[in-house]
C-alpha cells in the first residue's frame, strides 16, 4: 500500500508515526505549504517524493491512497480531487466546515466507490473502544456524557505551539469529535442547542462554546469547548453509565474512582492514530467500509450544520 501525506504539520507527524508500524505500507509522497520545512520532515521519515503541489502528487502512479491532514478548510475540495484522481482517501478531522461540503464529498465517494474515512480518532483510542466493546455486549448504557474540550489558544498555533496558516474552529473541528463520538456510543442525535461567548477581535471565532445534546435512546451530553483554558490541555471524557462510570483521556481509561482500567489489550496498538490508520489500510485491502467511513459519520455534519445555524 503506496500512501502519500499531504499536511507535515504537528498532526501529520502523527501519522508518519502510526504508519511506520504497519506492515506493507509505504510513503510515497508527501506535500506540505512550504517546501523546506517539508523536506525536513521527509528526510526525518525517509519520503523520497516532496512536493507543494497535491496535484502533482495525485497524478504519480506510485500513489494509491492520500491522507489529509491539510487546514480544515481544504479537507472537502481535496478529498474530492483525490477522489477524482483514482485515490482512496482518507481526512482527517472535521471532512469539512460546512453541510453542503459534507454532502458533496459523500456524492462523490458514492458515485467513485473509493474508500473515503474520515478522522473521527475517539473510534479507535482504546479508551472509547473499551466502552463501546461493553455497550455492544449489553452490559454497559450512556445515561450521561459530560465532555470538556479545552486549550490555550489565543494566537493561532497548533499542537507543537508553532504558528499555524489557519484558523481552528472549536465547533466544526472540536465539537466534532464529541458530537460523533456519542451518537457512537449512545444513538443518533435528536436533539441539539449550542450557545457561545464573545467573538475573538483578531481570530474571529468564538473562544468558548457550550453544547447541549440529546440521542435516541434518551441520553444526554453536556459539551463545554474553551480556546482560553490555561491549564490541562485536551479533551477529558466522563461516561455516566448504568452499570458504571468511566473516564477517558485519549488512549487511556480510569473508573469514577480514577482508578486505571488495563486496556493494552482491545486492539493490537495503544495509539489511537496508528490504529485508525490501520483500519484504513484494512478497508481498502478488505473492499470493505472502514469504522468511520464518510458514511458512517455523515450525521455528525447534520448536526454540526445544525448547531451553526443556531449560533449565526
């Protein structure tokens, strides 16, 4: 499996990581904003192929998949020139900014018949798939989620502190994280309120969000989002079960009394990217739909889409 990365940021590198540690793949090609900073990146991982052009990469035939970890803005319009060019393709998180894009990029993985997953992580950490393994087996039910998503992030930077070429958002990237992630776990969501604080004079997005969710089975989720925390960065799960209360923090996993519950065995990884990844190498080896397929989590962008027609 011949795959390129375009996106050597902070989360790339994440990636470049996870791949490394599965068998039968190989990087190919990689593109990035500016070349230098790229080519470092590709010597680090040993990438022959280094461009700032995506089409020049989408054109190789030594490609057979793409992995997005592009600005946010470009995730819908590049998964769609992938798709366009004969590759599979996988997004990271969020697939787009907007529902119509959302929809656009399901037409087109519809009509090509590609595999296009998108990087909804919280379905592979084997936190969450600790809890899902339960819920599949009927002995554990989301009654509550009571979810915090915070960072420090009053200039634009990403996740090494470095500047960053693009604005984060804390609803159509953070937010989908969680929205996805308790439909997953609890149902498909019915019901939805949103509100946030002021807009940031130079970044211009609200620095602090607060979102209410309800699912079919009569669940709930309490979502407070926040660029201004000066403290523990990351999002921090808390399941409020029938049968028990679990808190996750990525990859690991502790009770309501913090004490740790052993998950090194749910999946052949402890790391969440490496194992998405996985699953997306598997599927297209398997011609199968892979665990969050844009299908899959396509509703996640009915409600995000939703949510911002409450906030505007």
């Amino acid at each position: 499996m011949r795959i390129a990365l375009a996106g050597a940021g902070a989360f790339g590198e994440k990636h470049l990581d996870g791949l490394k540690n599965i068998d039968g793949v190989t990087v190919t090609s990689i593109i990035g904003r500016e070349l230098a900073p790229t080519k470092t990146v590709a010597e680090k991982y040993g990438i022959g192929h280094v461009t700032t052009d995506l089409a020049e990469t989408l054109s190789r035939d030594d490609v057979d998949a793409v992995i997005l970890c592009t600005p946010t803005q470009m995730h819908a319009e590049q998964a769609i020139a992938c798709m366009d060019a004969g590759k599979h393709v996988e997004v990271e998180i969020p697939l787009a900014d907007s529902w119509a894009d959302a929809q656009a990029v399901l037409a087109k993985q519809k009509e090509t018949g590609l595999t296009c997953m998108v990087g909804h992580t919280r379905r592979f950490n084997p936190s969450h798939q600790f809890v899902h393994n339960r819920i599949k087996a009927g002995e554990f039910n989301v009654q509550q989620m009571d979810v915090q998503t915070y960072f420090f992030r009053r200039k634009n930077i990403n996740a090494k502190g470095e500047p960053r070429s693009w604005t984060d958002h804390l609803l159509w990237h953070h937010a989908a994280h969680t929205i996805d992630l308790f439909a997953y776990q609890a149902g498909r969501i019915v019901d939805a309120h949103a509100m946030q604080g002021p807009i940031h004079p130079e970044l211009g997005i609200a620095m602090d969000m607060s979102i209410q969710l309800k699912s079919e089975t009569g669940a709930i989720c309490t979502l407070s989002l926040s660029f201004n925390n000066d403290g523990p960065l990351g999002t921090f799960f808390r399941y409020i079960g029938d049968s028990a209360t679990y808190i996750a923090r990525y990859d690991d996993l502790v009770n309501g009394k913090e004490e740790p519950i052993d998950v090194s065995q749910v999946a052949v990884s402890m790391n969440g990217i490496e194992l998405q990844d996985r699953e997306f190498i598997s599927a297209i080896r398997e011609g199968r739909d892979p665990n969050s397929s844009v299908a899959k989590v396509f509703d996640c962008y009915r409600v995000l889409g939703e949510l911002e027609t409450q906030l505007s």
